[in-house]
C-alpha cells in the first residue's frame, strides 16, 4: 500500500479542520456555560479599582509560589532517584 503526498495532505486538512470545529464548540459551549457565573467573579473581585491591583499581586504570587514548590519538588525527586543504595 502506498500512501502519497496528495493522500497524506488532505488527511492532515482535514484533521486540522475537525480540530478547529471542535474548538469551536467547545469556545462556544464554555461561553453560554460560565459567562455570567464568570462574569459576576470578575466584577465582584474587580469592582474598586484598589481590588484589581490586590488580586493581581495575589494571582503572581501564587503563581510565585507554585513555582518554588514544583522546584522543590524536582529537587527531591531527583536527589532520591539518584542517591546510592547504602544496602
């Protein structure tokens, strides 16, 4: 069996093109699902102009954070994979 050039772009087209469909969708779905519980968040957290700035210094450092524990994490892991077996 021999697949040619023709065969093997109209297979990736067309696969790219289901992919963005289902994209599509899924945008969409999201959208009417969350907009307003989505919205109502956002403008309860963000109503005073003083509150954006605090939730953003909130939201990096979580982030912040998060990043030193996954460091952590790695660290560990790599220093009990490669420790020698004293049995």
């Amino acid at each position: 069996m021999e697949i040619d050039l023709q065969t093997i772009l109209s297979a990736f087209i067309e696969s790219l093109g289901v992919f963005l469909l289902g994209i599509k969708f899924m945008g969409n779905s999201l959208q009417q699902i969350a907009s307003n519980r989505l919205k109502d968040i956002v403008n309860r957290f963000t109503s005073p102009p003083f509150l954006d700035v605090l939730a953003g210094i909130i939201y990096v450092d979580m982030l912040s954070n998060l990043e030193h524990i996954r460091g952590h994490a790695v660290n560990i892991t790599e220093k009990v994979l490669n420790r020698p077996n004293y049995m």
